[in-house]
C-alpha cells in the first residue's frame, strides 16, 4: 500500500437523530418512534460530544457538507438545529460554502419549523414524500397525507430554501406502471431541484420483510423504471447516481462525497463514518440505542483490509452514471492499480464496464446488473 493523504481526502459530516412519530414498516435505518418527551438537550449534548472527540482525529481538516438525518429530524426545532450548527461550528472548521441538508417529514414540520431551520443556517431540505396517493401512504405507515406532501414543499420554498429534495418510492405494493408515472408526475409539478427516485426493497429486521406486502414483478419494475427515467430526462432531471436525479447540477453534495470514497464523520446514535489515516482506512459507528447513545455508549472501530477497500470503493463509485477517474482508487485506498487489473479485465469483456483504461464507468448493462459487476471486485 502507498501512504494515504488524509488532507487530500473530502470530508464531511453526519448527524442522526433517530426518533420517529411511528415507525415505518419498510425502515431499516436505526430509528424509533418516540415515546414520552423528546429529549432535545441531553441528545445535542451527546451530538457535539461526539463532534469534539471526532475534531482531534481530524487535523484541522474543514467539513464541506452537513447532513442532519435521521429518523425524523424535523422533530427538532429550529432553536435546536441552531444550537446543534453553531456548536459544530465552534469545534470544527466548516466551509463557508459548505451544503448543510436536514431531513424532514412532511407530517412533522410548519412553516415555523422551516423558517427557523433556514435562520439556523440549514441550506437544503430533503422531504420524505414517498407517495402522493393516499391509499399507498397508508400502506407505507406514512403519518402524512398528499396534501401535507405538497403544503410542505411550498412552505419550505416560502421560508427561502432554493435547493429542495423529494424523496420519491416506486415497486409500491400493487402499484401499477400508472400509478408510479402518476406519482412521478405530480413531484415534477412541485420542480424540486433534486429527486431521489428508488424502488421499494424489503429489508431484513423490517415489518415487510416478516409480513411481505404483494409487491410488482420485476418485469414490471423494470419498465417503470425505463419509462420513469425517460420522463425525468424530458423534464431536465440529469441522473447522476443509481437513485439521484438533479436540475442544473444541483446534485447532492453530501452523498457524493460518499459514492466517490470520500470521508465522514458520524454523530448520533447508531451514526457510521469512515475517516482516512496515514495508516489507512478506518470504519466506526456509534451505540445504536438512543438511551444508552446518550449515557456515553461506546464507539466501534474497524481497520479496512484490502479486501474491503477494494469492494466498498467499487461498491460507492459504480453507482456513479459517469463513474469516477481510475486514478481515483489509488489515492482513496492506498492500493495499487495492479490489484485491480484482472476484475477490470473480466468486468470489460462481459460489457459491464467501458473500455476506457483511465476511467472506471459501468456500461448501461453494468447499471443494470451492479450486483454482478460488484462481485467481479469481491476477493
């Protein structure tokens, strides 16, 4: 391995805030519906104690994105996410540029809530819509209606915020090809400057997957989503990740630092990072119990091996349409680009990777069967 250069490394940071008003039946992620009061101060307590034990680790290095997830952040107020950002701010350096995104459901926020987050220095507002249609939000365990759907974007406008993202669901339980165009087209109406577009998957540990709903063939998922990108291109959507669209560029900053092996930091309970030491690559994540998060529960470390460097990298920038420089491999994980050589090989002559030997890029057939592009980089 050659030594790795933390300072050339992006960095970014992630904070969870893992409560809910009810828990999903699709929902994987680490969060629990509340129960009782919401303990604002003793849980951005225990965020900002992790932000300074992560800022010794960071040699100064100044944090280009925010992101507030969760969970439902915006159960939190706007006091709170100002309290929460300045104290970031007082321990790590953050750019003055820096893209800060807060998550909020569209059943759990006001205008009130959307004008003081904007006063706190929140920048772009990812909304968790999901469905229009009634009957599947009901289904999905939503707490909001298509009208609070679309109340919320127009209040998140009216508080200022020019850079807004839709989270969208499609392959919804017995959803037509009509329905999923239909539900496509009314987030288009909104002209959100971003949309996360992704199919419904039933996850481990999920209510779905222990009672599985009657789910659209994959035939069907597949014209969906044929028909669905076409539309999103006409309507000026570029996608530049497997589930991301964007207009003018605007494409979600946070995340791709992610896809493109960049590094994070993660605060919250059940919070994963990643950070770049001249040692090498380092996993963590903290105690998922929000209970025991906040009493000081501990943080796991992990050391990436070769062979994990060597997956989680592809696994990250091939989901990328446009891919990423080759070159980009060796200054992320240390490795030489010998050690790839015979998976870009066999990836190239089955058509799931283009030709090029300077760019890593999977082929439309590559983006469609990632899974076995993926495995060709499995040791």
């Amino acid at each position: 391995m050659i030594a790795l250069q933390p300072g050339d490394v992006p960095l970014s940071l992630y904070l969870h805030i893992p409560w809910c008003l009810r828990k999903c039946p699709y929902c994987d992620f680490n969060s629990h519906a509340i129960k009782g009061e919401l303990p604002e101060r003793a849980y951005l307590e225990a965020l900002l104690a992790d932000v300074e034990d992560d800022a010794a680790r960071t040699g100064g290095r100044e944090v280009q994105t925010v992101f507030i997830g969760g969970g439902t952040p915006s159960l939190f107020s706007g006091a709170a996410i100002r309290q929460l950002l300045e104290g970031i701010r007082s321990r790590l350096p953050v750019a003055d540029d820096a893209e800060i995104t807060l998550e909020a459901n569209p059943g759990a926020v006001d205008a009130g809530h959307f004008a003081g987050y904007r006063e706190a220095g929140v920048n772009r507002i990812s909304l968790g819509v999901q469905s229009f249609a009634a009957d599947k939000l009901k289904v999905l365990g939503r707490v909001h209606d298509p009208r609070q759907a679309r109340d919320a974007f127009h209040l998140a406008r009216r508080a200022g915020f020019q850079n807004i993202n839709l989270d969208l669901m499609f392959g919804l339980p017995e959803q037509t090809l009509q329905q999923a165009l239909d539900d496509l087209r009314q987030a288009l109406e909104l002209a959100p400057e971003h949309l996360s577009w992704y199919q419904l998957t039933l996850e481990p540990n999920t209510l779905f997957h222990h009672q599985p709903p009657a789910l659209p063939p994959e035939e069907l998922l597949w014209d969906v989503q044929e028909a669905g990108q076409a539309l999103l291109a006409r309507q000026g959507y570029g996608q530049y990740e497997v589930s991301a669209y964007a207009r003018d560029g605007l494409y979600c900053r946070h995340n791709l630092n992610y896809w493109q092996f960049g590094d994070y930091l993660a605060a919250g309970a059940g919070a994963h990072g990643k950070l770049t030491g001249k040692s090498g690559v380092q996993r963590y994540w903290r105690e998922r119990q929000p209970l025991a998060y906040m009493q000081g529960g501990k943080t796991a470390w992990r050391l990436l091996n070769r062979a994990d460097l060597r997956l989680e990298f592809m696994m990250n920038v091939l989901r990328l349409r446009e891919g990423a420089p080759l070159a980009l491999f060796r200054k992320r994980t240390g490795l030489p680009l010998s050690s790839l050589e015979d998976s870009l090989a066999r990836a190239r002559a089955k058509g799931l990777l283009r030709a090029s030997g300077e760019w890593l890029q999977p082929t439309p057939l590559g983006r469609r069967f990632l899974n076995d592009l993926l495995v060709m980089f499995h040791e």
